[in-house]
C-alpha cells in the first residue's frame, strides 16, 4: 500500500510539474506573440519578440529532451523540409561569403536558422499540447492587434501619409494583418469565429490593412475574407452566398466609418494610392527589383545570397521585395523548389479555407519580402496543425 500511495504522490507532482511548465511555455508564445508589432530597432535587426521568441524556444527544447514526442510520418517530412530550407540557404550563403570575401552576405541566414528553430519549437509545443498552445496564440494575436492599436491611432494624422503603426513601414503593417487574420482563421473554429471579441479583432485587422494604402494588400485581404467565408459557411457555394451579404454589411459599416475623421482619413489615403495604380504597374520590375532577376540570370541556378549586394552596380542597392523573387535570385531554382515543396506539405489535404489563409499573405508576398517575419513561418505550422486536428474529427 504505501508503495502504491509513493507512487500515486509521484505521479500528482509529475502532473503538477507538467502543468506549470505549459502555463509557462503559454505564457513566453503569447507574449512572443502580442510583442511581433513593436518595432523598436531597425529592420533587419533583432526586436523585442525576438528575445521573447528565444527564451520560449529554449524552454520548449529543454522539455523535449525529457519528453519524447511521437511524430508521424506527415510531422516528419514538414520538418524535413524546413530544415532542408534552412540548410540550402546556408549553403548558398557560405559559398557567396567565401567566394566574394564578403561575410555580410552570410548574416541573412542567421534570419532562417532562427525563424525555423521558431517554428518547430510552435510545432512541438502544440504537438505536445495543443490546447494550450492554441489559447496562447489567440492572445497573442488579440494583444498584438490590441498593442498596435495604440500606435494607429496616434499615426494617422494626415491623408497625405501612409499609416505604419508600430512597424518601421506600412507593407509590414498590411503584412503582419494578412498573417495574423489567416492564423486566427486556422485556430479558432466556427464558433469562436463569430465570437465578438474576434470578429472585432478582424474588423480592426481590416482597417489596418486598407490604412497601409498597399494596392497589392487590398486584394490579397479579399482573399482572406473569403477564407473566413469558406470556414464559417462550411461550403464554397456557402461562402459566395454569404459573401453578398457579407459585401452588403460591409458596405454599411464602411460608409458609417467613412464619415469619421478618421475613417476620411484612411479614404483618402486608399484613393491618392489608387491614382498611382498604372504608374507603379509599369515601374513594378524596377522598383521590387524584379529587373535583378533579368540583368544577372546566372544567377538563378545556384543563388547570390541576399546582402552584398554591392555586386550588382548602382541601382541595385536595395532588397528585392518580393517573396519569390527573393528566394529565386538569392537561393536559385533549389530554393523555389524547397519552398514550394514546404508549402505543398503544409497546405495537403486541407480544405478551401485552409487554402485561403495561405494563399493570402502569399499573394501579397509577389510585392513585399516576408521571409524574415516570425508570424508567417509560425502560419505555415498552424495551418499544418489545423488541418490534422480536421483529419481527426473528420476520421472520429
């Protein structure tokens, strides 16, 4: 009896145990979380979420070494091919730094050593408890929307200037909107879709994607909303029905806001940015740097690393904003195609919702250089992680 009582009082103190280390892995991902708009440093640099993001990550390792955590074989190729991602780039890099004696060139993939161990610590925290780990990114998400606020409210002071909030410019404002709607799009479920609390969330995530004025954000917000259709119909038939409806109600809030200062504001700021539409449109593979890709195709094949880019002559000091031009020019058809094969991984077998969420901040992705953002690489394990929590009650 009292061996049987010894080992009943153990197994409450493991429990114990285990329960406080959730709520503290909660805790740091929420915090890592709601901290992702404060940009207080350059970009390119380390900013606060990126220690919170360190601290979470070494806790989440550390408690993996005791547990042992079953993978199927679905776990195993995603993680694969991050890792594979994440190798090629420093391969790419070291090969550039050591060619061209420029270590500069190397610094880049520190970003996806870094955003990866990210990622699959997400990823082994909701393996492992996945309850938690959903109610830590719902706060998170809803604080950092709330965080942001703050800031928005004190930057929109004039119809003549793009709004940023809390980041450095305003494509990282559309882009961290378009991420964080497709990541509450994947953890919460129908219910808690049309709870208040987060349809008001989503609403203001809107405002802050039509207040960064980005053309190409606009649209891609289209497709997120669809996506909230899709999941809350049930049906895409569903969700073009309701999406009249939903375009009526639109409407009415819309033009309700527009007779605000403010909502004047973000109007005015929208058209001046639709006025400029063909001008960009012809200057598109200039200004995103498209134009790299062309003058110096040799280096498609292997890639050219993302800095030095001294390389290139006058002109090309400046990143390529895009996503896939990135990774094409910098990382060569390898990169593309470990990307593209990641994506595939984590979007198989999803439903049309599922394909929405990505597809969103993807589409914005042909304007604007994501790579570097946390959030998106944290969507990437979310939407894998939906979709399996689907298979199973699909499967139940």
């Amino acid at each position: 009896m009292a061996i049987i009582k010894n080992i009943e009082v153990a197994e409450k103190s493991a429990r114990r145990r285990a329960a406080s280390l959730s709520s503290i892995v909660t805790f740091l991902l929420a915090l890592a979380i709601s901290l992702s708009p404060l940009y207080f440093f350059p970009s390119g640099g380390p900013q606060l979420t990126d220690f919170a993001f360190v601290v979470f990550s070494s806790v989440v390792a550390l408690a993996a070494v005791s547990n042992k955590i079953y993978l199927e074989k679905r776990d195993k190729r995603l993680l694969v091919l991050f890792i594979l991602l994440c190798l090629w780039v420093l391969v790419v890099s070291s090969v550039n730094t050591i060619y061209f004696s420029m270590t500069e060139i190397l610094f880049p993939s520190l970003f996806y050593i870094y955003n990866t161990i990210v990622a699959v610590m997400v990823f082994m925290f909701l393996k492992e408890s996945p309850s938690a780990g959903a109610r830590a990114i719902k706060i998170g998400a809803v604080l950092s929307t709330v965080i942001v606020l703050v800031f928005w409210f004190s930057d929109l002071t004039a119809s003549t200037r793009r709004v940023d909030g809390s980041f450095n410019n305003p494509n990282q404002l559309a882009y961290y909107s378009l991420v964080i709607i497709s990541i509450l799009l994947c953890v919460l479920n129908n219910k808690e879709l049309l709870k208040p609390v987060y349809l008001c969330v989503i609403g203001v995530l809107v405002v802050y994607t039509l207040s960064s004025s980005s053309l190409t954000a606009v649209v891609a917000l289209f497709i997120s909303l669809f996506g909230v259709l899709c999941k809350v119909s049930g049906t895409l038939r569903s969700a073009l029905t309701r999406g009249v409806s939903l375009l009526a109600i639109i409407v009415v809030a819309g033009s309700v806001f527009m007779m605000t200062e403010k909502g004047n504001t973000v109007v005015n700021m929208v058209e001046a940015r639709f006025l400029l539409l063909d001008d960009k449109l012809e200057d598109v593979g200039e200004s995103r740097g498209y134009s790299r890709i062309l003058e110096y195709p040799e280096y498609i094949f292997f890639g050219a690393g993302e800095r030095g880019r001294d390389r290139f002559g006058y002109g090309h000091s400046h990143e390529i904003h895009s996503t896939f031009g990135t990774l094409l020019f910098s990382y060569g058809i390898v990169g593309v195609v470990l990307f593209m094969m990641l994506l595939v991984s984590t979007i198989r077998e999803g439903g049309f919702y599922h394909f929405f969420a990505l597809a969103a901040p993807l589409f914005y992705a042909i304007t604007h250089n994501g790579l570097r953002f946390t959030l998106f690489w944290i969507l990437l394990v979310v939407i894998f992680m939906s979709i399996k929590e689907c298979r199973k009650i699909s499967n139940s």
